[in-house]
C-alpha cells in the first residue's frame, strides 16, 4: 500500500497527514509555542512525595506538575541516581558507563518514599503529554529512539522487534547488535533495520551515544528544573518512526522546513531524498491534496462508509463507545452474510479512526449482533489484523456473549479532536444573513476600495470554491469584467474552509487586506 506525507506549515505550528492508500489514517500537529513532548529528557526537581499513591509530584519547569509513580522508576534507579549526582558534583567525568558499577535494584513492590530522597535532583524523560486536568507522566528508563534501533542506558538487555518475520534475519540482527552494543547499554532493534548492515546500525549507534554524550554535558553545569534534550521535532519523530519503502512522496510547502527534511533525509535514508517535494501551488497544500475534506468527512459524531453504513461515535469520561449501524445496507438475501460485510467493513473504518483520533484507554464496540460463532471469530481475527498497523500499544479482547468487542489503547498525547462543525461567519449564529443573491455587490463594492487605495499593489481575492467557479463562468465573466474595468487581473484562488458567502483580499506577499 503506497503511503504519502503531506506537511504543511502555518504560523502557528506543523499539521502532519499520513495518507494509506489514498485515505487520511494519522493527522498529526505540533504548535510552534509547544515547550514540552513526550520523548524530552529533563532533570527535575521533586516537589512532594505522595505514599498513599506511591507516587511523586516533579517540577520539570511546566506549568503543573509532572506525575512519577514507582512503577515508572526503573529497576536500575539507584544506578541512575548515582550517575546523575556523580556528573553534578564531578565526580564522574565521562559519558561512558564503560567502569561504571551498578547499584542494588529496587524491587517491584516498593514505597518511593524509601528509594527517593526530596533533596535529590531526578533524571526523567516524558512518558506522556499533558492530557486534560493532568500534568505530563514521567518515567526513570531512559530510552534514545533512532531509526534502527532504541538505545537504554544503565540496563544489559538487548532484544530484536517481533516483527521481523524471518527467525535467521532476526539472529543475524541480535549478533551484529551484540558485537557492537556499549557496555552497560541496552538495545531494541527495530523493524526498519531489517536487511541492513553492521556499518548503517553503527553509525546510528555513535549519533544515539553522541545524544546521550549531550545529556552529560548538560549536567555537569544544569540548574535543574531544565530541559537537557528534547525529542526530534514532529516532522523528523514521524519520518523516523514511519518511513519505509512504502512511501511514494512527501510533500512540504516550507522552503525551511524542506531543507530540514532533506538533510535529516540524506543523514539516515539517503534512498528517500528523491520523494521529497516542494509544493508552490496557489491553494492551500491541504486542499490540493485532499486532506482537508477527508478530516471533514472523518471527524465528528458519525462516520459514513462506501457502503451506506456509519459508525457513531461518543466520548464518556470513562471510555469512548461506537456503535455500528447498517443504514440500508441490510435488505434482502443472506442477512447473515449482509451482516458480517457490514462488521468487517465497519472494523477496518474503526482501526482507521482509532489511529486517526489517537483514542486512548477503553474502547467499546457494539457491532450487529451476529448468531453464527465462526463469523463471530472472522470478525474478531479481522479486527487484529487492521489494528497491526497501530505503532501504540493496544489489547482486542474477542467478542462477548452480548456482541460487544472491548480493546485498551495507550494513551501517550490528547486526543485528536477537530470541530468540523462551521458557526456562519455572516450571521454568527443567529441564523440570518444579509440576501445572499447581494454577494457579488458587496465583493465589487469592496473591490473598489481596494483598488482606489493600493492600485498598484499585486491582489488576489480568496472565496469558497463555489464562488470562484461562479466568478469565472461565462464570458465576459466577472473577473474578466474586472480586468476591463480597473486594467488589472483580479487573480481568485478557491478556499475549502471558507463558508460560501465568506471572501477575503489579500496583497501579493499573503498579507490580508482588512476591510474594516
């Protein structure tokens, strides 16, 4: 299935959309102003021991206050510890851990009030994002992702992804991770290092080292609260994680931020460069390519597939829940196997949304109840199947005696939510406008303002796609009628997000022109 990666950069931050296929399966988007994601390495300061949760409130410098529970400290806490306080006071003078000896473990069944001391500084990395009321969850298992491989400090684990099918491949890979993984550093060979040689993991092995050789550095003049390194930006973090042989083109529509992607590119899959391209149409990049009727058409209360059936789907504090309808699909025929197209149908659109509104926590799924048990399997080892593609962590559970499927899904950010509902930009609400059939007046109207007060400045007029159409058509048309009236080509660019009776001007530079 050929994948494409449309970037498209604003002032206010990157929006990411990974198409499958043609279809929107992963919208992603990072604010420009966005001090902290998950991934970030940080040294903190612990503000309040919590017994009765077994957990400690750390001032990692955010607004609120990261959580720590026991559970995320680490066996090897001690060890890191005595790492950490030992680069602050100079008393270790590399980032090696070459001599480094190990401390006693924590054993699982702890209190953090017996492991950690207030007075400490703590070396953390962010487990998740900030999600609603919660500040970010934090863990002490350092980890440094590269595109081949995970890198862990402080642990002798090394272990190769189950999703390298062949088991020689997969041996290969655990003897050449082997023979050049640091002492006292653990290793994940992930998928994408499949096939390739010890020369590509070895270098991607020296860059991973040089990170954590910058996280040393950082200590040894900190004042924690601080940010030592923070993950990839998001663009970089997606290709990292997600780029594969798959992919048919990326496309940006920031000269900046094309230049980036090329030099990450040709740093680690110099065979990529060449899909990269640089978008300089007139619409927005969005719009060119598709993504923003698909996010129309995806987000919301119901999601309608080919076949007339939707989903409905509702959000509760406790767990999101979706119900399957058939719509008029089920008519006639073998009702039985109506039914089951219509849930196999239904749970491809499910594993799409999932991933597309990155739901987290309890899933609830009530499908059409189906009688027959093997098509009751069917569904269930289906339903595994369109989820594989998911890169978080989840768990399916089969189909209970009441038709209900259940399925758990980490939760590391907020979960993606787009209003696709439109409050008239005309009426704010109130549910009347001014007569529609007035429109083109008014654009001439202010047309003529315009043109009195920058008659020389280059313009272009941005309307909802139907009223471009409607100023072209015929002949003369409109726009040319402008063109014989002021000697100057009005030029019009169609704009899906804009309501049909919105219209703005705006100067050469993509700078608005405000009418009042």
């Amino acid at each position: 299935m050929e994948k494409e990666l449309i970037i498209s950069a604003t002032a206010t931050g990157v929006e990411i959309a990974l198409l499958e296929g043609g279809k929107l399966a992963e919208l992603h988007h990072q604010k420009t102003n966005n001090n902290f994601t998950v991934g970030d390495i940080l040294i903190g300061k612990i503000r309040k021991l919590m017994p009765g949760l077994n957990a400690a409130f750390i001032d990692i410098g955010h607004r609120k206050d990261a959580f720590l529970h026991y559970t995320d400290l680490g066996p090897k806490l001690r060890s890191l510890n005595k790492w950490t306080n030992g680069v602050m006071n100079g008393s270790i003078n590399t980032h090696r851990l070459d001599n480094f000896k190990y401390e006693e473990e924590i054993i699982k069944t702890g209190k953090i009030d017996q492991v950690i001391n207030k007075r400490w500084p703590v070396l953390v990395q962010i487990l998740k994002e900030p999600i609603s009321t919660k500040g970010p969850r934090l863990s002490c298992e350092l980890t440094l992702p590269g595109r081949y491989m995970v890198l862990m400090p402080f642990t002798e684990s090394l272990s190769v992804s189950k999703k390298i099918g062949s088991p020689e491949e997969r041996k290969r890979l655990h003897t050449l991770a082997e023979s050049i993984r640091p002492k006292n550093f653990g290793m994940v060979i992930r998928t994408a290092a499949e096939g390739k040689k010890v020369q590509e993991l070895h270098e991607e092995l020296m860059h991973l080292m040089g990170r954590w050789e910058e996280i040393y550095r950082q200590l040894k003049t900190v004042n924690p609260p601080a940010k030592l390194l923070s993950e990839l930006d998001k663009p970089a973090s997606v290709l990292r994680d997600l780029l594969t042989d798959s992919f048919s083109r990326i496309i940006v529509n920031d000269k900046d931020l094309f230049a980036d992607i090329k030099t990450y590119l040709q740093s680690n899959s110099p065979e990529h460069v060449k899909i990269v391209q640089m978008y300089t149409g007139t619409k927005p990049i969005f719009d060119h390519a598709g993504v923003t009727r698909q996010v129309k058409a995806s987000f919301g209360k119901t999601a309608t597939m080919n076949s007339g059936a939707y989903l409905v789907i509702e959000k509760t504090e406790a767990m999101h829940v979706i119900d399957v309808n058939s719509g008029h699909k089920v008519t006639s025929g073998d009702v039985d196997q109506t039914i089951l197209g219509v849930n196999l149908e239904a749970a491809e659109e499910i594993a799409r949304q999932i991933r597309l509104r990155d739901i987290g926590g309890l899933i609830v799924i009530d499908f059409i109840d189906m009688k027959n048990p093997e098509h009751k399997k069917q569904l269930s080892k289906a339903m595994e199947d369109f989820m594989r593609k998911d890169r978080s962590q989840h768990t399916i559970l089969p189909l209970s005696k009441f038709g209900l499927m259940q399925i758990t899904r980490e939760r590391a950010r907020p979960e993606v939510a787009v209003n696709t509902a439109e409050v008239c930009p005309s009426c704010g609400g109130t549910g009347k406008i001014n007569a529609s059939i007035l429109l083109t007046d008014d654009i001439e109207r202010d047309l003529e303002f315009v043109m009195q007060s920058r008659p020389k400045a280059p313009l272009y007029l941005r309307v909802h796609p139907f009223i471009e159409a409607y100023l072209r058509k015929g002949w003369p048309s409109r726009q040319m009628r402008w063109f014989l009236k002021y000697n100057k080509w009005i030029r019009l660019v169609a704009h899906a997000d804009y309501a049909l009776t919105d219209y703005r001007f705006y100067e050469g530079n993509d700078d608005e022109i405000r009418l009042s």
